[in-house]
C-alpha cells in the first residue's frame, strides 16, 4: 500500500490551504449606519470644527498689535480667516 506524503513547508500546498481558508471566511465588513449614527457622528464633526475655529481665532486675536495692523487684520478679517481656515 503506498501512501502519498506531503511536506508541509511545501509552497504550492501551503497556497492552496491559505487560498481555501480565505475563500471559506466572511468578510468583515462596517455595520450600516443609521440615523442616529449618522447625527452624532456630524455632531461630533461639527464641535470638532467649531473648537479648532475658536482656537484659530484666539491665535489670531492673540497677534500683537502691530503683526496685526502689518497684516491688516482686524477683527472682522480674523474672523473671516478662521472661517476660511477651518470650514473652507
């Protein structure tokens, strides 16, 4: 009686089994999200961007005097310059 023997360092069997472990799992994929999800997530978003806005606008306003007035900036431009900076 002959019996086949196989290596296990052999590279073609160690393909095949890695080829057919990966056909046989699920793919894991993100969960939907839903409504609510959704809402926090642009909420968090939001208070995110607002939080750099104001930490901008505090360096901005934080410029001494004259950097400002060399820039020519004031407080409505820094405000307009945060804006830009952080919402586009």
């Amino acid at each position: 009686m002959h019996k086949s023997h196989i290596e296990l360092g052999d590279p073609a069997l160690v393909l095949a089994l890695n080829q057919a472990h990966i056909k046989g799992r699920k793919k894991h994929t993100k969960p939907e999200r839903t409504g609510t999800m959704k809402t926090l997530s642009s909420l968090a978003s939001a208070a995110r961007k607002r939080a750099a806005y104001r930490r901008t606008l505090a360096e901005l306003n934080g410029l001494p005097s004259k950097v400002k007035a060399d820039l020519d900036i004031d407080e409505a431009r820094a405000c307009e310059l945060a804006r830009t900076a952080i919402y586009g």
